[in-house]
C-alpha cells in the first residue's frame, strides 16, 4: 500500500500566483523574491535532518545518475505534497483532493497518424517496455525546482510501439478529465482536458521520458499517475499527467497553456534564464525541500543533449516561452 507521508514541518507554499490572475508585474516580482529569501538555512538544515531511505541519489543505481542531476534529491515528502495539478485545484496541497482519482483499471488511446489506432491497458503497456530509474532536475515556470528520481521508460519506445506513418511531425497528449473526482475542471476559463504536445524529434530524444513511479514506488497519484510525460529541459507544465490519449499529427498542436495565455506559455517552453515572463524573472529559482536560491541554466542544464533539436532555429522568447 502506498502511503502519502505530509511533512511535520510543512509551511503553508502558496506563494505562486495562478496564471489566470492579473497582476503587477512589480509586485508579482517583489513578493516572489520574499518568498524565496525566507527559506534559507534553516530549510536546508530540516531536510537533512528527515532525509528518509530514498531520498539519497546513493540510493539508487549509478546508471540513475547519468543524466548528471548535479543536486541532491528532494525530499519525497516535498516531492509528494508540492504539486500542480490545476484539475485538482489551483493550490500546491492538492494531494489529498487528488486520491480520488481512479487509476485502476487504465487505458491509453494511440491513435491519429498510426499504422493502425489501438488502445491498450497501462498493465499491458508495461509488459511492452523495459524500466529504469532516472535521476532528472525539474524547473517549473513558476520558479521553483525539484530534483527526482523517476521510474519509467524512454518515450521513444513509446513511439516505436505506435509505428506512426511517415507524415507525423508532432504528438499531443491528453490528461484524463474527469468530473466526478477533479473540481478543478468547474473552472470555465480554462480549456479542458489538458492537453499538450511535441514534435517527433523532441520526443525520441533520449532524454524524454515517460514516467510510471518516484522514489521507487508507483507514481503518486497528485504526480499525474499512473503514467505522465517526463521532459527535464522544458519548464513543468510541458509534462502532461495522467495520460489517456497520445495523437500522432502532421500539424503543431496548439496546448493548453497556449489557448489560456499565449502571451506567456508557447508551445516550445524550454528553460532558459535570459526570457522572463510577463509577471516575474527566469533568472533564479528557488529549491524546493532547503530554500536555496539559485542560478537558472539554460534548457535545465540538459543544453548537452537537447540544444542540437534547436539548431537553426531562431533563439528568440518564441523558442523559450
């Protein structure tokens, strides 16, 4: 039985303003960098003081870090009681609302530019693909990171287990929506289901991942179980959770940020310090589990292995945002 652990010495973590509020740049950028300066030591102290069986990169096998994660884990903890998951509500502590959300039995439609559409049962799907522990680095847009040991498999296995036809260019997925268990889709504003996209080069790059656990447990149901996208070097809300649809298409999808706020949130949304958002700055962010406060790196860190999708093309906000 998997068993949500909330953390004895949680503060309240709201500090991150939903997107679909207008507000002043200035003081959005005022109270964000309160925010992060109130953590500090004393929250790196904590998290060493309640580091649990897992929560250590020695933990796991060294091919886990070869992505090379450059930080320490985050506390499980943090990891499980911190998320986004906006058809759940527009707060972090979303995880009690989010254990109802039925995950048994699970299916995942391939459909669009395939040899043939089919769907098939994440217990079936799972038999099909080999597993493995990734360590990867997260950065949200919202400014804050996370560092986390994932279990799953490359989405290019994915993708070859669909045979798409010679034209497809991009995938969309799709995130269950579900109004008996998710409140959160009562919000008119937003364009439910999320859903999201990439091109097919993005997807077979091997750093892409598709995510079925954390912390060598099945994937928490507040972190998009049972089966989610993992993209290290875009900023969070490209990984789209809870998947029950992938769609292989010749044109560019257009996502669920880019209907909401296309001014902020674009298709390409990879990390980059140097473009900041309408309402505060790329340039930091705040690490969620110590406080620490620290430089943003383009595309997360991971320039080594993705950069090259990018050659070509112009390195303006439109590639970033």
């Amino acid at each position: 039985m998997h068993v949500i652990r909330t953390p004895d010495w949680s503060l309240p973590e709201r500090d991150a303003t939903p997107p679909h509020l207008a507000l002043n740049r200035r003081a959005a950028l005022a109270t964000l960098g309160g925010a992060m300066l109130g953590f500090g030591q004393i929250g790196a102290a904590l998290a060493d003081a309640n580091a649990k069986p897992g929560d250590r990169i020695a933990d796991y096998p060294p091919s886990a870090a070869r992505f090379d994660p450059a930080r320490s884990l985050t506390p499980r903890h943090n990891a499980e009681t911190y998320n986004n998951f906006y058809e759940f509500g527009l707060h972090k502590d979303i995880w009690p609302k989010a254990q109802k959300l039925p995950t048994e039995p699970w299916t995942i439609r391939i459909d669009g530019m395939v040899e043939k559409p089919f769907t098939i049962s994440f217990d079936d799907l799972m038999k099909k693909v080999s597993t493995e522990t990734r360590i990867y680095r997260h950065r949200c847009v919202e400014a804050w990171s996370l560092v986390v040991p994932w279990e799953g498999f490359p989405l290019a296995e994915l993708v070859k287990l669909a045979k798409p036809l010679s034209g497809a260019k991009y995938l969309r997925f799709t995130s269950l929506a579900d109004p008996k268990v998710m409140p959160g889709l009562s919000i008119p504003f937003f364009p439910w289901p999320y859903h999201e996209g990439l091109t097919m080069a993005e997807a077979m790059n091997e750093l892409a991942f598709v995510g079925t656990g954390m912390y060598g447990a099945k994937m928490p149901k507040q972190d998009g179980a049972p089966i989610r996208v993992v993209l290290p070097w875009k900023y969070g809300f490209k990984s789209a959770k809870s998947l029950v649809r992938i769609e292989f298409t010749r044109e560019r999808p257009v996502t669920f940020w880019e209907k909401t706020s296309p001014d902020m949130y674009g298709f390409w949304a990879n990390v980059n310090p140097n473009y900041p958002t309408l309402r505060w700055s790329q340039a930091r962010e705040r690490v969620i589990g110590t406080g620490d406060v620290v430089p943003t790196q383009i595309y997360n860190g991971y320039g080594k292995w993705v950069a090259p999708l990018y050659a070509g093309m112009k390195q303006d906000k439109k590639l970033f945002m």
